[in-house]
C-alpha cells in the first residue's frame, strides 16, 4: 500500500504549518537543507512546495494532498478537491488580502487611474483579471520577490498579499483597493477522492483533527463546583460552547460544572462566578474541539 503524499508549503507558512500539525497529533521534522521532513506517521510521506505551486503539484497526482492558499489555487486555475477551510497565518488567524497599494505621495486613486501604469505583482492572472473587470489597460509585470520596493521607481503599484499592511506601511505604500480575501485550503488530488479508499480515509482523518486543533485555540475549559441553588444563576453566566456538562458531587447538595469558553473571557467570567457562588474553579488549556 502507498503512503500518502502529503505537500507542506515552504516558506513564511512552513513553521506554522508544523506547529498546527504538532497540535492535530502529528510531529514533522524539518531539516534546514531537506525538503522532505520527517513525519511520525508511517503511512505519511511529506515534502516541501511553494505555495504558489502546491495546487498545481496535487492536481498533477505528484501530491495526494497538501495545504495552499485559495488565492493561489485560483491564479494556477488548478482542479483539485478542497477538503477543508485552515484560517491561520504566519501572524495572526484571519483570512490574507491581496490588495492594490500605491506610494503615499501617488495620484493614483482609484482602479481607473491605473491606465498606462505598470503593476508589479506574483499574481498576474488574478491581476489581469482585475483590471479587466474594471475596463483598464495596464502594464502587469511578475515580480520575483521584494515587490514592496519596487514603487516608485520601478513601478507605478504593486499588488501584494498582506495579512496586517505593517511591511507596506513600512515601505510608505497605502492601499487603495482589495481584490480578494484568501484563507489556508487543505486540498486533494480529485482521482484519489474518488477511487483510493484508504488515502480518502486518512485525508478526511487529518482534516477532522487540523480543523479540531485549530478550533480549539482560542478556548479554554473551566471546571467549578456549584451549589444546586446556586446553578441555574452561575449556567445564565457561561457563554457555553456546547451546553455544559453537569455532575453530581458525594457531598448533598452540591455538583460539578465542566464547560469550555473563549479564553478572552476568562478574566472577567472567573470574578463573577465567584460571585455567584462557584468554587473550586480551574482553567485548562484544550488541544483539540471536534463538533
């Protein structure tokens, strides 16, 4: 039996990536020269793509899953089966923007006033596509890296991904418009959805604990104990995942709460069960959610 091709994308995404891995139950090692790390799952076989390139190399079969950006899938134009929905980065956990960004000083202000003007940018065709939704001719360049520095000089506006703006910022660029909104997509090579059992199953499987490790995050667990009388006021404070689970202690009178909330309201939600009459109120850290 083969083992599963799995593609990791290398580069800004590649530690972060790893590291939701470690969380789903799944070590990767990566060595600084290899580009097929380790991973401990004999049934796994992992290697290192560029994202721009990871739909491409799935659609092909040369992969049998991997994780790239939808933005990326939609400028390769590949067909490949999309298995689940990651919303993380190498910064923070929201979706990228690919944005249109010219210098501060520009009289470029609107798509309009790009006619005749030379776009420095990685996604080309997503470009094109933009200016000719918007009736505009324009000199569309592909850019080998570095595109933040390239306006003015060598370029009138570049479009660029960007998850906080701060890089543009930093280079004196103000974005004018967005063109689209991008998250991590765990995607698959369409033949082996459809006829491999066994790579479907352990496909379906990694996208069930990646979406469990990330769902899990930003939520923390809270146990306490309550009096009986004291119950239905402290369950009207917790903002619940789920409703919580309820158990009766030895001593009469009294149960045990178990439930799991936003780690952001911890601070304010402990003081007021306190309140409220809890006790005995400990927070733990999750790994994984699965609804």
């Amino acid at each position: 039996m083969s083992k599963l091709m799995l593609g990791i994308p290398k580069g800004s995404l590649e530690q972060t990536t790893i590291e939701m891995f470690s969380k789903a139950g799944y070590k990767i090692q990566s060595g600084s020269r290899s580009y097929f790390p380790s991973i401990d799952d004999p049934d796994i076989e992992c290697m290192l793509i560029r994202a721009q390139e990871m739909a491409r190399y799935v659609e092909l079969g040369v992969l049998d899953c991997g994780l790239t950006g939808h933005d990326w899938i939609i400028e390769t134009g590949s067909s490949v089966t999309e298995i689940a929905e990651l919303v993380y980065g190498k910064v923070g956990r929201k979706p990228l923007r690919w944005v249109l960004a010219v210098p501060e000083n520009s009289d470029i202000k609107t798509p309009k006033d790009l006619k005749g003007k030379r776009i420095s940018t990685e996604a080309v065709g997503m470009t094109k596509r933009y200016l000719e939704k918007h009736g505009v001719t324009a000199d569309v360049e592909f850019s080998w890296g570095a595109t933040e520095v390239k306006p003015p000089k060598l370029a009138d506006a570049i479009v660029e991904i960007t998850e906080t703006g701060s890089s543009l910022r930093a280079n004196n660029l103000k974005i004018i418009d967005t063109l689209c909104e991008s998250t991590t997509r765990f995607i698959a090579n369409n033949e082996i959805m459809k006829n491999d059992a066994f790579k479907k199953a352990k496909i379906e499987k990694l996208a069930l604990l990646l979406k469990a490790a990330l769902a899990a995050e930003s939520k923390v667990g809270l146990m306490l104990n309550v009096k009986k009388d004291d119950l239905a006021n402290i369950i009207g404070k917790l903002p619940a995942l789920e409703r919580p689970t309820i158990s009766p202690l030895a001593e009469d009178g009294w149960c045990a709460l178990n439930t799991i909330v936003d780690e952001h309201t911890v601070r304010d939600l402990i003081p007021d069960l306190i309140a409220a009459g809890a006790h005995g109120i400990v927070e733990y850290p999750l790994n994984k959610i699965v609804y």
